[in-house]
C-alpha cells in the first residue's frame, strides 16, 4: 500500500514538472518575481534608512531659557544622526519654511518649559511631523522624532536625579518631559501621533490594492479558463463556424466575463467594507481616524473615477487572459499559465502597499509605471487623496492599453491562430 503510493506520487510530480508551463509558471516565477520585489525593498529602505540618518527640523524655541538651550545643543551633537537645524521665531513662521523646504517637521519648545522643569512640573516637547506620502516608510520619520525627545528626556532625567534634590517627585525625575505629537500633511494638522495615522491608512486604504489584485486575477482566472475549456471540448469550433462575426463572439464572451467580474467585485467592496468596519471597531475609539480632518476621502467625483478605472483595469484584465488563452490547449495548461500573468498584478500590488515609487530611481519607476495594472493601484490611492489630475493620467493609459490589448484579442480571434497558437517550449526535432 506505502509503496504503491509512493509510485502514484512519485509518478504525479514528474507529469506535473514535465510541463515547462507549470515548472516555469509555479515555481521560477514566484522566485524571479520576489527575488525582484527584495531587491527593489532593500532599495527603498536603505534609501529611507539614508534619509533619517541625515534629518533636517525646523526648531521654535518659545522659551530661551536653560532646558530649550540644553535641548538645542542635544540635537546638534545628536549620537544617532546628523540633525539639520533651522531655528525660527514662531510656529507660523515655522509651518511657512516647512512648505518651502525639504524638513521633516518642526519642533516646539513651549513657552515656560524651563520654569516648569525646575519647579518640578513635567514639561512638554511638541513635535510636528511631516507625511509627504502615505507609505509605510513615514513611520521611521515619527520614530525618529520620538527617539529625540525620548533621548532628551533620560538625559535631563539623568541630570536631575545627579542634583539630589530630595523635594522632587521621583514621578516627575523619572520622566521630566512629555512628547506630544501632531501630524501635519498637505497642509492640514490633527492632533495624533503619526504612526496611528500611517497605520490606519494602512489598514483603511493600503489594504485596498489586495482587493484590487483579487478582483483583478479572479477576472482573468475566469476568462482564461472559459476559453481553455472550449478549446478542450471541442466547443469552440463549432462556435467559430457559426454564422456570427468572430468580433461579435469575442465582445460576447468578455462582456459575459465583464458582467461577472463586475459582480464579484462589487461583492469584494461590500465585503471588504464590512471586514474594515469589523476590524477598526475592534481596535477602540483611539483607531476610529476621520482622515477627512487630512484631506483623504471620495468625493462623488471621486466614485465616478474610481468605477471608471476599475472598469477599464477589469477589461484590460479580460482581454490580457483571453488573448493568453489562445496558447492554451486546455484547462490544466490555461491554469498553469496565470502563473506568468499573476506578476503584473502582484508586482505593482505589493510594491505600492509598501514603497511611495517616487523613492526610486527613474530607472526602476519607469519598467513599474509600464505595468497597466500599476496605475490601478496608483489611481485608487490618488482618488483619496483628490490628486485628480494624477487620476486622469492613469485613467488615459489604462485606456489606451486596454484599446490595445483589444485589437490584439480580436486579431487573435479573427485569424486561425485561435486553434493553432500554442506556447511550446520543446526543441524541434531536426530533420534528417
């Protein structure tokens, strides 16, 4: 029994590896594909890693007095990185050089701080951060700032508990300082820490692209598959033959296609509401951000762009899989080959969720932004943002991809290539 399933196992793995499209398709693929996506994450956060290892804040000190003084000294030997400092007057002055230069935020030191601390009353340092982008790497920046005033504070700690003055609450030498934190991004400032703001962005809208690449390979699973089983029983030619324009026949099956991909996407969205919704009420009112406070919600115009490009996005997706199916001579072989159209879904899904692609260098951006799907995602986070001009540059693309993409399905079907075009990658036989 042990050995006759052991042949029955042996013998299926090599039938299944002896087809270059699943060898090719299911296990070099994912290799090549996420060997790639290290690569370009290693890229990212070293140049993250760059960015806070030389900062630059813009410092208000309202109080000129001992401990803003201390302070300031402390962020210019600063052991952690090399802090550029640009000190000004005011907090409007302040907000005024933030949007003129490339800091990363601003630093308040209150009016008081000094004659608080030696009264024994814990002072406050407040700090401004700035999101340029809604990437999970904003988060070293917010670290970074809270690192400084952590820092600060068990130096002064340190330096009050050296005095030994005995009248001291040990609450209050332990912890002299305060942090607070506020986010300022495109203009607008809400009173909570960064890192709940980039997290809850995260989970609201960077969760989005997964939908996306659902949606996306499940379209072009069903096409593919529609076409391969045609072509298996036999079906598909007597379709062909019938006295119906094969265009007609070819508009057929992906407005078919479209219908149902349509319909299962509206069911991802309600669906993923709901998780959302289920998932932000777990974590407690502290997670429940009204992000339209920064400027990130859909307007009505917003809806409108975003059916537009996912309408465009799902029949790009129909017509990629139904032009792929062609070289498919089954079922099992239109399967194995979404292995080789999943990455330009999965690549611009996971790169996005992860890296702001203005980080990378031009020659990267450039083979990522040729991808149709990229856009997609690239349009979806815009749409939020009500960066709408950057919305109709991706919807233009994804059309005239898609036009492409079009003509070339129908080319596919109108020819005899439909019933001979097959990918093979076996060596002919040379003929003696």
């Amino acid at each position: 029994m042990a050995s006759a399933l052991t042949t029955l196992i042996v013998k299926e793995v090599k039938e299944l590896l002896r087809d270059p499209k699943i060898l090719v398709g299911t296990v070099l693929m994912p290799i090549i594909m996420f060997g790639l996506l290290g690569s370009i994450f290693n890229f990212s956060i070293g140049s993250a890693r760059e960015s806070f290892e030389n900062i630059s804040i813009i410092v208000v000190d309202e109080d000129n007095g001992p401990v803003s003084n201390a302070f300031k000294s402390f962020i210019e030997n600063y052991p952690a990185a090399k802090i550029s400092a640009l000190y000004v007057q005011n907090l409007n002055l302040a907000f005024d050089e933030l949007k003129k230069t490339n800091a990363s935020g601003i630093i308040l030191l209150p009016k008081g701080l000094s004659q608080n601390i030696s009264k024994g009353t814990r002072g406050e340092i407040v700090s401004y951060i700035l999101l340029s982008s809604l990437s999970m790497t904003e988060q070293g920046k917010a670290s970074m700032f809270q690192a400084i005033v952590e820092s600060f504070n068990r130096i002064l700690s340190l330096q009050l508990i050296s005095s030994q003055i005995p009248s001291m609450d040990p609450s209050f030498v332990s912890s002299p300082i305060a942090g607070g934190y506020y986010t300022y991004f495109r203009g607008n400032v809400i009173n909570i820490h960064p890192q709940i703001i980039t997290s809850t962005i995260y989970i609201q809208i960077m969760m989005m692209p997964i939908v996306i690449m659902i949606m996306l390979f499940s379209a072009m699973s069903m096409a593919s598959t529609s076409i391969a089983l045609e072509k298996e029983i036999k079906t598909l030619e007597t379709l062909l033959t019938l006295p119906v324009n094969r265009i007609t026949i070819l508009v057929g099956k992906l407005s078919g296609s479209l219908f149902v991909a349509i319909l299962g996407t509206v069911a991802y969205l309600v669906g993923f509401n709901y998780y959302m919704s289920s998932l932000m009420g777990g974590f407690g009112e502290q997670q429940n951000i009204d992000l339209s406070a920064l400027g990130i919600s859909i307007t009505p115009v917003g809806y409108i762009l975003m059916g537009v490009v996912f309408f465009l996005s799902i029949v790009a997706a129909l017509a990629i899989a139904v032009s792929f199916s062609v070289f498919s001579e089954d079922v099992r072989s239109a399967q194995a080959s979404m292995g080789y159209l999943i990455i330009i879904v999965i690549i611009p899904t996971l790169i996005l969720m992860f890296v702001d692609l203005n980080t990378l260098p031009l020659t990267i951006q450039i083979p990522i932004y040729l991808i149709p799907f990229t856009h997609t995602m690239v349009a979806s986070k815009s749409i939020m943002m009500g960066e709408y001009s950057m919305v109709l540059i991706n919807i233009i693309y994804l059309a005239l991809f898609t036009i492409i993409i079009l003509y070339v399905a129908a080319k596919l079907f109108t020819t005899e290539k439909i019933f001979t075009a097959k990918i093979s990658f076996k060596r002919k036989k040379l003929t003696e």
